[in-house]
C-alpha cells in the first residue's frame, strides 16, 4: 500500500498484525473500508490467526427505541436485530456485503445445474437451548411458521420463488425454486428465516429459545433486555470472544445516549444523530461504527387504499410540495442524498437518466385541481414519537402542505401504538417510514412495493411490478437486470405510493472494548462479527 492511508486502514493493519481479528472479520472490515482484493490478501498474510480479545464481561448497549417483538418472524423494526440474531441461527448468516452467505447451521449446500434445486447440508451437533440437537425436521418446521405468518413478518415475502423445501435426511434439507433465482441463497440469512424450536414455540412472544449463540434471560419493558451466552453453541472459538452477558436499554434521547456512551455507562450507542458524530470523534476513548455504503431511506408513505389518497393526482400533488430540501438541510443536517428512487447513486443498479422533480408550488396546484381536491382538505400525519426525525419531519410537511391548501394535523403516537394502528391495521391516511433495507435491489424495493411485502404500508399493488420484480430474481447476469428495476422506479414514480426524501446514514458510536464490529449496508450490528475485551 502505497499513499495516504486512512487512520482506519491503520488501525485494522495493527490488529491483522496483532492477530486481534478473525479471518472473516479481517476481510469483512476491508471490504468496508472499500479495500481492494490484493490489500486485503497482504492483511491476511500479515494475520496469525488467532484472536486475543478476552471475552467475558458485560456488552451494554443503548437503542433509540424499545422492542417490540422477540419472535423474529413477526419483527418490523430494526432494534429487534440484536434478540432476533443473538437467540436464534440460520441456514446462512449475512458477511459485511449482506451479499456473500457463509455458513452457519448449514456448513456447506450444492446447487443443481438448472439453478432450481438447494441441498443444505447441516452442521452436526448443533444444539438449542434445550439441549436437543436441531435436525432437518427443525427447518422445515420454520420456514413453514415464516409462510404461515405471512405479510404480518418478512419470512413469506423471502421465500417467494420456493417452490417446496422438504427433510431430505436427517442433516439434510432440500429447496426446490419455481424459476432461477438471484437472491434466494442470500435470503437464507434473513433473521426471518431463523431456525425456531418447535417445542417451545408457543412460548416464543414472552421466552424465545433457539440455536444462537446466548440465551433469553428477561425482557423489562422500557428498562432492558438480558441475554446471557449460550455454552452448548456451536462455534466455540467465536464465543470466547464475546462477552457473558449482553444488555440492552432503550435510551430515547440521543444526547442522553451520547452522554451515558462517554460515562462508560454503556459500550455502544445506536443512531447517532449526524449533528452529534464531530463529539464522538473529539473524545479519544471512543470510536463510530459506520456502514460501508447505505441501503437506508426515509419516505413519506400514502395509505392508497382508502380516501384521499387513492387519488393518484392528489399523491403527485403532495410529492411536488414537499421541500426535500428543507428537510435533507434540517432534519439530516445534510446528510445522506435526497433522490427519488429507491436505488441510492453508486449502487451497480442505479439509474442517472431517471430524474427527479424538485418542489414546485405551482405544479402541485395544477395537480390538485386535476385530482378535484378543493382547497381546504385536511389530513392527520400520524408518526412514532420514538423516532426524533419523525416530528420535525412532520412540521415541514405541514408547512409545505399548507401553501397548496391541505391542513394537516400532526399525530404523535407513541411507539406499539404506531406500529399496530399504522403498519398492521393500516389505520392511516400518511405517515413517515424509514426503510433499512438489504442491498440486493430486489431487496432494496420488494418488501417495500411488492403487494404482501413486510414493508407494504401503503397497501399499494401493481401487477406489472409483481411480474417485474419476479424477472428481475429469475434473471442472473447483473447488466440485464439492471433495467428491470429501473422500470420498476419509474413505474413507481407514476403510481407514487410513497415519496422517497433521501438515503439515510446511519452511524453507531461504541467505546474502545468493542472491536471489529460491522455495520451492515442496512444500518445494524452484525452481532456475529466482533470481540470485546471488557477490560481494553
């Protein structure tokens, strides 16, 4: 390596050096910190192998919001990661690209030569917290529950291509896929697609057991939530470094948050906001966690299926008043790139001839008068009083609103209310929603426009978006895909069931005991890939 290298750089050519990472670890930050192949490969000659973190101890985390459900099919918010991959294991888990599937309950799979048929060969001895060893029978289980659950969890909407999965042998489960498919390998990883155990599955609201790596020990609402490591799993060497015992409290307040990370009251804080990031980088006990590319984006979302906006005029009218803009500047303190499709620019996918309409006052009028929306029509913005960005995106809106003759009343709405009135009952008329996606741009946008997505608030459909997103997984070769998901923004553009406002960045900010944590394109942890010395 040649030129100017970044303290970051230097910092992961210390641990390679110092033996302080695993190999996956190794390569996992390189890629992150946008690494080439050749550097990486000189890091892992550099790399003895062996990881010299401690362990032990007590990993204390701060979110910015409660959790709302620990069984990980039924999970819709991003803090419910940490009991989702903590408790429960998958077939696969996600590497630093969410992109690259490595082994985990399955050690090893083979796919047939027409690309329709997955054998998953599963690692022995791998055990829940009972005590019981998984089998097949185990999968099959799961990825039934994952389908029965349907749109009310993730599971469904990852197994759309799946034609059948079935025990072909006791360590041996089979997946046979109704066409070809890009992204079927990579959704073996989904926390959706967790292996639950049948036993004790009607237990899994309030106690949830599976095969990952620590145990459910109590959940106090609005306090914290206890996990403590699981001796019977199966990857042995990991688990040494990582800690006994993992805490978890909601801490709504980023300045509180902020102040309890450089108390040592907690080792990490979630979602540090973009106004605090020059704090955290002044205190030399601390670090930031950042994400290698972002797969996040913020909306504001119309319920389609009911008065007023099922008036496809009147949600164009709304998307050109909106002053994107004003909120990128001061609600993101600019921060992230305001767009309006769901692909962020530098994604392979990405489109550049697609182009956005700026906010134009005159144009939304136009559109009102077409929509035959008479001045004066009043809506109620409802948003999760949880999410700080959600208020003062709401009070833009507001205004923006106000100069093309729409009164809208802001509803706070506190955070299990919001997410059962809102995204299950579909009990709206707009609403604001962050969307942490995975970078695939299928996974990018299915969950989101596709008529039983997970992320589907609007209640929006159109079959040529169905038909479109099933091309784009059948079709393999990345240069012909891209342009299936162009026409999918641009047939999302004309419907316009939601407005895009922009990507997201999404910092974390942890102390010096946490090394090598990845976060994901979609914004959290990968709780599988670190070490903590509670002594560093």
């Amino acid at each position: 390596m040649t030129g100017h290298v970044s303290p970051a750089v230097n910092r992961l050519m210390a641990d390679a050096a110092r033996g302080r990472l695993s190999r996956r670890q190794l390569i996992g930050r390189g890629l992150a910190l946008g690494l080439s192949v050749p550097t990486i490969t000189t890091l892992l000659a550099m790399h003895p192998g062996r990881a010299l973190a401690a362990g032990g101890g007590t990993l204390k985390i701060g979110y910015d919001a409660e959790i709302q459900f620990l069984d990980p099919q039924k999970l819709q918010s991003g803090q419910d990661l940490l009991p989702s991959t903590l408790i429960f294991g998958r077939l696969t888990s996600w590497d630093a690209t969410m992109l690259d599937p490595q082994p985990d309950i399955a050690e090893s799979w083979t796919v047939s030569d027409d690309g329709l048929t997955y054998v998953f060969k599963l690692r022995s001895g791998v055990k829940f917290h009972s005590g019981r060893e998984l089998t097949a029978d185990d999968v099959v289980f799961s990825y039934q529950r994952a389908l029965d659950i349907g749109p009310k969890g993730r599971g469904a909407g990852e197994l759309r291509e799946v034609d059948s999965f079935s025990a072909t042998g006791p360590l041996e489960f089979t997946v046979k896929l109704k066409q070809t498919s890009a992204v079927f390998l990579p959704s073996t990883g989904h926390w959706a697609l967790c292996i639950v155990d049948k036993d004790v599955v009607d237990k899994i609201d309030t106690a949830p057991a599976g095969t990952g790596p620590f145990t459910f020990v109590e959940w106090v609402p609005d306090e914290h939530v206890t996990y403590k490591k699981f001796d019977g799993y199966w990857n042995a060497d990991k688990l040494a470094g990582w800690p006994d015992e993992v805490t978890s409290t909601p801490i709504l307040e980023a300045v509180t948050r902020i102040a309890n990370l450089q108390s040592g009251d907690i080792d990490l804080a979630a979602n540090i906001p973009t106004q605090f990031v020059s704090q955290i980088e002044g205190d030399s006990n601390l670090q930031l966690f950042r994400q290698p590319y972002t797969a996040a984006y913020w909306t504001i979302a119309f319920n389609v299926t009911k008065p007023p906006f099922d008036n496809v005029k009147l949600r164009h009218a709304v998307a050109r008043a909106i002053d994107k803009d004003a909120i990128h500047k001061n609600v993101f303190y600019n921060s992230g790139e305001v767009g309006c499709g769901l692909i962020p620019s530098g994604h392979w996918a990405y489109d550049p001839t697609i182009q956005c309409d700026g906010r134009d006052v005159d144009a939304a009028k136009a559109l009102m008068q077409e929509a035959g929306v008479d001045q004066g029509l009043k809506v109620t913005f409802k948003f999760d009083s949880a999410i700080p960005e959600s208020q003062p995106i709401g009070e833009i809106l507001k205004q923006n609103l106000a100069d093309i003759g729409i009164d809208v009343t802001l509803q706070a709405m506190e955070d299990a209310l919001y997410l059962q009135e809102v995204w299950t009952d579909k009990n709206y008329e707009i609403t604001d929603a962050e969307y942490t996606r995975e970078p695939d741009p299928d996974a990018l946008m299915q969950s989101v426009l596709r008529k039983d997505g997970g992320n589907n608030v609007m209640g929006y459909f159109n079959q040529q978006i169905e038909d479109l997103f099933d091309q784009g997984k059948a079709t393999l070769d990345q240069e012909a895909r891209k342009p299936i998901y162009s026409q999918i923004i641009k047939i999302m553009l004309q419907d316009m069931p939601l407005v895009k406002l922009q990507t997201v960045d999404i910092v974390w900010g942890g102390n010096k005991k946490v090394q090598g944590l990845q976060l994901w394109p979609k914004g959290y942890p990968n709780w599988l890939e670190y070490t903590f010395d509670p002594n560093a």
